[in-house]
C-alpha cells in the first residue's frame, strides 16, 4: 500500500516511515528528519499575507488536511466554513473580553472563508480581513484553505496554528496541567517551544552551565563564536598563563585556540541519549536532534574526533560520529 | 431523577396484581412491606418505572428512596424534589452542559449549588453524601455543607468551580464523620495548603482523600498524621507537591491502600530511598488503581514494578512516558481493566499494550500537544488496531490521532465488536481518510453496524449526512452523541433524531445543521436530557417556535457579540418539570 503523497496544512509531506510502526522510534524519527522539507518547517516571520499566499500557490494549505484544489470535484458537500469562522469570531471575542482562552495565531495569510451561509452573514470581521478571500471561497469549496485570520494588531507569535476554540476537546486541567509539563520537558530535552530551541550548555571544569536557544543561531559558525563569547570567562585561567591577562582580543583568540585545538571538543547529545561531535551533520538536522551541548576537554574525547575524521570520510554513510 | 410526563402503566400491566389507582383501595401488600421490598431497589431507572405503576407504589417509592440523581440540575427545582422525596440522604447534582469543560459556555452561566444546599439544609438534615460534577460552588455553599449536616459524610467535586481552600477548610474542620474527600478536574483559587491542617487532631474517618488537582503545599506532617489515623483509608491520591521521600513514607502508614495518586515522580534519590520506595510499592498487597506519577521520570518506574501485577486500573495520563519506557511498565500489568495513557507512548506503546493486556476493557489515549500542528506526533490509526488485535474485551476507547482510516476503524471493531463507548476524536476538524481521502462514514458506519450495544459515540473527522442516517438507522442503543464539525445537511441531523430510539443527550457544535433540523426533534426533545447546538445554522426565530410548542422543554439561547441578530449562535435545549430558571444570566436568552 502506497501512502499519497498527502500535505497537511502546511505542506508537510508525511514521511513514508509512519508506515512501519515496527520499526524502532530511533530510525522513524531520524527518517522523519530527512524526508521533511525542511524549509516548510522554518519558521518566519513575514508581513501578513506573503507567506500565506506563497504557500498556498504552492501546496494549498487546508486547515482539514488536504488540499482542496483536488478534490473540489469529488461531490461531497463540506463542512460550511462560515462555522470556523463564528468560531473564529468567538476566538476574536473572546481575545478582545480578555477572557485569555485561545491566543488566535497572527501570521502571514489572511484568508478566512467568508462561508457560504448566506446573505445573513454580515460579518462584521468581513471587514478587517483582507484579500483573495471573498471571490475564491464561494460555495463551492467551503473547506478551503482557512488557517489565520488576519487581526489588525499584529502580536509576535509566529506560530502558524489556526485554533478554534474548545478544540480539541480537552479538558482545562489537563490541558494547563500538559501546558507546564511540556514547557518542563521542552526545557530538558531541547524541543522546540514557539520557535525557540533552549538546550543546556556545560562545560567540564565550569562551576555552572549555560542555555542558549539553538534556534537564534543558523551555522556551526555562528554556535561556536557565541559559546566562545559565553564560556570566555571560564578560560582565562588559561589564557593568562599564555598572555595578557585582560587583553580582550588575546582572550579571544586564547579561547578560539582552545576550542578548536585538541584542548576542548565540542559535543551534544542527541535524541537517543548518545553523545555525538557536533559539526558532521547539517545544521538542520543538528538542531532537531540536539538535546544538549557539552564543552568536553579534549582528553576526555581521547582524541577520538581526528582518528574518527578518517575512519568515516566515505562520504556513502553520512552518519554522524559517536563519541 | 427521570421525569416522564407520559406515564404509562396501565392498570393492567403485570407488575400490578390487582390494585386499582385509588389511594384508600387496600394493596395486597401492606405499605411497610411494600416499602421494605422497594428499599431494596437501587437503580434510578427502576425507581422511576415503581413510581409510575399506581399512587400506592408511587408513595411507597418516593419514602423509601434515599439517593437521588439529578442529571440535569434545572430539570426540577430544590422545591420540588423536597416536596416528593422526604428521607433523601445522598444528592448527585450535574450543572453546566459538558461543552462547558471546552470553554463554549461563558462564567457565571449558572448551575450553582446554592439554593440546593439550603433547601437541603431545610428538608434533609441527615444528608449524607453529596456528589457534584460541572457545578458552581462557593466558600459559602461548602460552610453550609460543612455546617449544617452533622451526619455527612461523603463530597465529591467533579469540574466544579467557584470555591477556595477556605471552603475546603470549612468541610475539613466541620465534617467530623467525613469518609470521603473527592476534588477532581478542578480549577479553583488555590490559596495555599493549610486546609489539610484544619482536620482535627482526633479525625481519623477518612476512606477517600483526593486533592491531586490543588497546587499548593500542604502540611507534610500534617497529611502524615492525617493518614496514620485514617486506618480505614483506601483512597488516597496527592497533589503535587508530595514529593518521591515523602510519598513512600505515606505508603509506609498506609499499606492498605487500593488507590494512590502519587505526587511529583521527580526527584533525586539517594540509592537508599530507591529502595525504600521500592519496598513501600511491593508492600501495598491491595493497589488497584494508580495515578498521578507528574513528570515521572523512566528512572524510577522500576520501583513500581511490584504493585503493577495487581493494577487493574493504571492512569498515566499525566506521565509523558516514550514507548521503550512505556513498554517496560505495561509488561509488569497482566491484570489492566482501564489504561488511561499519553500518546507520547506511540504505537509502539499501544502494540505493548495489546502484548500484555488481555484484560483490558478501557483505553483512553489522549494528546500531550493538542496543539501541535505541524509534526503530528502520537498515535496513528496503527496503535489503535494494535491494542484491538491484542485487547478483545475492548468496550470503552477515547482517542485523540492525527489520522485514521476507513479501513482500520472496520478492522477495529472487527476485533472489538462490544464497544459500549467509541470517542474517536481526529484533531484536525474535517480530516479524511487520510490514505482513500474519502470521508470517514464508512469508519462510524462500521461502527453503529458492528457494535450493537453502542450506548455512547463520538465522531470526527470528514463527515457526510451518510454517517448520520448509518447512526440512525443501526445505534439503537445509543444514548449519547457527540458531533463536531460534521454533517452535510439538515438531514444528517434528522437522521439521528428519527433513528436513535434511546438517544438522551445529543451535543453538536460547528455543523450545518439548521432550523428544520432543530424543529425536526420536536417531539424528541422530551424524551431526552438535553441537546446543545452551538455554530450551527439555527436562527432565533426557531428556537423561539420551539420553545412556543414544547411548553415543557426549556430552549435557552447564548449570542456571540458579533453575530447577526437572528443568528442562535448556542442554543440549549432540556426538558424540565420546573419551568424556565429563574437564576439565568443576562447572557442567556430563555425564550
């Protein structure tokens, strides 16, 4: 059985591993990170309506689950959108009473179906939303692409989620209790909360340990100058046996020597526990399985990094280094 | 308390010998012995039927009943149950609709206790026991509770809002003869611990202590004392601020416990203390139930290993286990009747479950990120089939996924065809099948066809009218519905109130249903609770039709600000013997 190619609202295509519910976590979920596009799950920020837009050019975003473009003609009747968006206008209510229930998601595209319901609707919303939508819904197509609506105050969450009030259908406790719990989690394991990835970052010899949030950094560059900046301080024992002591650009380059010479390596740890060398994977695929970094002095890694460098450079397995 | 306004005994029916309907006529059975055959009876149901068979049976049922049920707090009035029933001494309440648990009910909607409690107080001084879920209820109310009932003995609080700690201090320091102390899913202004303190020094009666959904702290050598004393403690489920040391030195005083809630699983532990707590879990000879286990960590699963082989009930739905983990655990559990999980335990988890729970009877998966919309992690439609193959007693599943199939829901209730409750709940609204992409009709619709003795049913995901005329036509024992962003048409709806002859509450929200669907249950609406419709396509006009021609039915509607003037955006719609409420608030429109 062949899975379709299927794109969930945004446009993730589900990774053909979901198929083998007996193979181990380990692999679906290492799969999982090569087969999503990535770029789709890069979140961004973007005036409203350009990133919307782009997408749904693309893949046709569908807040049920597929993209309605190919099956405007398969005859059955769906769900009438004017719903969503009374549910959207309780969701707006009830951010403008303050009742502080659904934090409904501000990003780009604005489209909200303006329902089919009739001539009654005369949706005072109709008015602040801009766009397409009108002339495209029609009756049609009810279930058309509606995923945010567009507020004329523009808050900062990035988050693309379309939430309709009371839905899922879970219970207040368990979902505040859930709520501390995962930003609990997230915390420990690195997960991705709203766009931030916060891991935990040691240091052998330090007295106590960083966070930083992955996710402010785009290369193994730009990582490793920002943990130089932030660890500085625990060398200078160090560098003042080599130079001056409180001459900044020494310590710089003290620490620079220092990291990229054999007398620290840097490590993480990844999703199953084991400890890796950071920098043989991209990027991407570093920051969706780093839980958390390790400075390690250099002899702890009993200069593992430079014989490993020549055991795997067959470039067939890209499978990153174990340290 | 069922109310029929139909009552239909005939003189002639065979459970009425050879009475007539006449009050003086001589029974052939003299009134104490009537009443002492009819104290025996415990199901409200057949109460209900006693009382419809003749006047002399109706007197007889209404001294000798003692609990009363309200499943619908304004069906009746406080004044009109005091005036039939004399000796009540247990009270269970049921307030707010259940959609009031999603927040589409707004505050102050009613369903207060209040009135109830000082009717109460007036006619039934030897309460007992009082049991209420979606109620609102105030410091005030529980003082007078604690006050005014010397002989009480049992509350129960289910999703009930409006109180404080200070209420609970009024129950815990008045309520000398308390056994049971039941908070759940309860979200109220948790001032801090000391309520627990104010049980005095010399109680020792309790046999259920729940606190688990408070926060605060309370007085660890005071809950020590506390359950020294209860020897007859049974239930005891903490909070989380109980911390691993301390939960094993409450196991320690209370080895005879059938349910724990644990507190926190969180903590460093020296070897030593592993152990202890390990031996404390073995020790507790009589664990049937286990909770609470916030933030476990998998470290210290082991130690529960030794109580798990007589779990029959196991709620790790606050527990974000993996499947490995998960795994480990579950093997330990032969003897599972209910498993309430996260679905951080993955298929891979459920397969487990199927592996090593032949028992089990109840599996409730829900999402640890509701919210997720983008990575869809969980469970899939194969966890579900995987504990069907494994788990034939299967007959009560809520689980919350991402997808399902068509053909996977066929194969589960293949594999389970006695399913009493099936609440699939797919969290994108509207998702297809997502391998045919078709809608899922076929899924519900094997479902109604395949288990007969559906009494509860919630559906989801992309559905058509099809559905709906397969649930009227094959659930003829459902008796409640629940339905969310489905439907095609009006008929769909129709269906449901045509076909399903035992339907008791029906709970739509966001389908295109409209007003002749609404005014297509005229006649239904009485037999039945009550039926919510919310983002539907009723206008007010027909609310207020209906409410004109069912004189007996209360049609109550909620606005949105936004919406159009003829729009019912909720509506809700219950039968009652006590006329329109006299508490509703100005948001609510009693037509």
């Amino acid at each position: 059985m062949s899975l379709p190619k299927e794109h969930d609202y945004i446009g993730l295509t589900e990774p053909s591993s979901m198929e083998n519910s007996s193979s181990s976590i380990v692999s679906t979920e290492s799969e999982k990170n090569t087969v999503l596009n990535l770029k789709e799950t890069e979140l961004r920020l973007g005036l409203p309506g350009s990133d919307f837009l782009e997408k749904k050019a693309g893949t046709g975003i569908s807040l049920f689950g597929k993209d309605l473009k190919d099956e405007g003609n398969n005859g059955f009747s769906q769900i009438p959108l004017k719903n969503l968006v009374s549910g959207a206008k309780r969701v707006f209510s009830d951010a403008i009473d303050g009742s502080g229930k659904w934090d409904f998601p501000i990003n780009g595209g604005s489209e909200v179906d303006l329902g089919n319901g009739g001539s009654e609707n005369t949706n005072t919303l109709q008015s602040s939303l801009a766009g397409p939508s009108g002339k495209e819904i029609g009756n049609r197509n009810p279930r058309k692409p509606v995923e945010e609506k567009k507020n004329d105050n523009n808050s900062a969450a990035p988050a693309s989620k379309a939430q309709v009030v009371g839905w899922p259908p879970i219970r207040s406790f368990r979902k505040n209790t859930l709520a501390t719990n995962l930003s609990k989690n997230n915390d420990d394991e690195g997960k991705s909360g709203v766009g931030s990835l916060y891991v935990k970052v040691s240091m052998d010899g330090a007295p106590y340990l960083r966070k930083i949030d992955l996710k402010t950094y785009c290369s193994y560059k730009e990582l490793s100058s920002a943990l130089e900046k932030m660890f500085s301080c625990f060398t200078i024992g160090h560098c003042a046996s080599h130079g001056l002591p409180g001459q900044e650009h020494l310590r710089e380059n003290c620490l620079k020597d220092l990291l990229h010479g054999s007398e620290y390596v840097l490590t993480y740890e990844d999703k199953d526990g084991d400890w890796m060398l950071v920098g043989d994977v991209p990027w991407e695929m570093f920051t969706d399985s780093c839980k958390r970094l390790r400075i390690m002095k250099g002899s702890d890694a009993t200069g593992l990094a430079p014989r490993l460098g020549m055991k795997y450079q067959s470039k067939e397995i890209m499978k990153p280094r174990k340290v | 308390m069922q109310t029929d306004p139909n009552p239909k005994k005939s003189k002639d029916s065979p459970s009425n010998s050879d009475s007539t309907e006449s009050t003086q006529s001589a029974s052939p059975f003299p009134d104490d012995v009537l009443g002492k055959v009819l104290s025996f009876l415990n199901s409200d149901k057949d109460r209900s039927s006693v009382s419809l068979v003749c006047k002399d049976w109706y007197n007889a049922e209404r001294w000798t009943r003692t609990k009363l049920f309200i499943g619908n707090c304004y069906s009746v009035s406080p004044e009109i149950v005091a005036t039939r029933f004399p000796k009540i001494t247990s009270v269970t309440l049921k307030g707010k609709p259940r959609f009031s648990d999603f927040n589409l009910v707004p505050q102050n909607w009613g369903a207060d206790v209040h009135y109830w409690l000082v009717m109460f107080a007036k006619v039934y001084p030897f309460l007992e026991e009082l049991r209420l879920k979606r109620m609102t209820v105030s410091d005030e109310s529980l003082e007078i509770l604690a006050t005014a009932f010397p002989g009480f003995r049992a509350l129960s609080l289910m999703s009930c809002d409006g109180f404080s700690t200070d209420g609970l201090k009024s129950v815990a320091t008045h309520c000398r003869n308390l056994t049971e102390l039941d908070i759940q899913d309860t979200d109220i202004d948790d001032f801090n611990g000391g309520w627990l303190s104010c049980f005095p020094e010399n109680f020792g009666s309790l046999e259920v202590l729940n606190f688990a959904s408070l926060d605060s702290e309370v007085n660890f050598d005071a809950l020590e004392r506390l359950v020294s004393r209860c020897k007859s403690l049974r239930v005891l489920k903490v909070n989380k601020s109980i911390t691993l040391d301390q939960l094993q030195r409450l196991l320690l005083r209370a080895p005879q416990l059938m349910e724990l809630g644990t507190g926190s699983f969180q903590q460093e532990l020296l070897p030593g203390q592993f152990g202890d707590l390990e031996s404390a879990f073995s020790n507790c000879k009589n664990l049937r139930t286990l909770s609470g286990l916030w933030e476990v960590t998998s470290v210290y699963l082991p130690v529960l290993y030794a109580a798990c082989t007589s779990l029959t009930f196991l709620n790790l739905s606050y527990a974000a286990l993996r499947s490995v983990e998960f795994g480990n655990l579950i093997a330990y559990c032969p003897n599972l009747r209910r498993l309430w999980v996260l679905d951080t335990v993955e298929d891979k988890g459920l397969e487990a479950v199927g592996s090593s729970c032949p028992l089990l009877e109840e599996l409730r998966v829900f999402p640890a990120d509701p919210f997720d919309q983008q990575l869809h992690r969980g469970v899939t439609e194969l966890g579900f089939v995987a504990v069907s193959r494994g788990c034939s007693k299967l007959h009560y599943v809520l689980y919350f996924c991402w997808q399902m199939t068509n053909a996977a829901v066929a194969t589960i209730v293949q594999n389970c065809p006695n399913f009493t409750h099936f609440r699939l709940c797919i969290m994108n609204p509207g998702r297809p099948d997502y391998l045919t992409n078709e809608p899922m009709d076929e899924a519900f619709g094997a479902v109604v066809k395949t288990c007969t003795k559906l009494q509860r049913l919630s559906v989801s995901g992309l559905l058509t009218d099809l559905t709906f005329e397969y649930i009227g036509k094959h659930a003829k024992n459902l008796e409640t519905l629940s339905v969310a962003f489905a439907g095609s048409s009006d008929l769909g709806m129709q269906c449901v109130l045509e076909g399903c002859p035992k339907l008791r509450k029906l709970e739509i929200r966001d389908c295109p249903f409209g007003n002749a669907a609404l005014l297509s249950g005229l006649e239904k609406y009485e037999k039945m609770r009550s039926l919510w419709m919310s983002s539907c396509n009723v206008t007010i006009t027909a609310c207020q039709q209906l409410a004109r021609e069912m004189p007996r039915l209360n049609v109550e509607v909620m606005k949105d600000k936004e919406s159009d003037d003829s729009q019912a955006d909720k509506v809700y719609v219950y039968r009652s013997v006590a006329g329109p409420r006299r508490d509703a608030p100005p948001f609510v429109l009693t037509l």
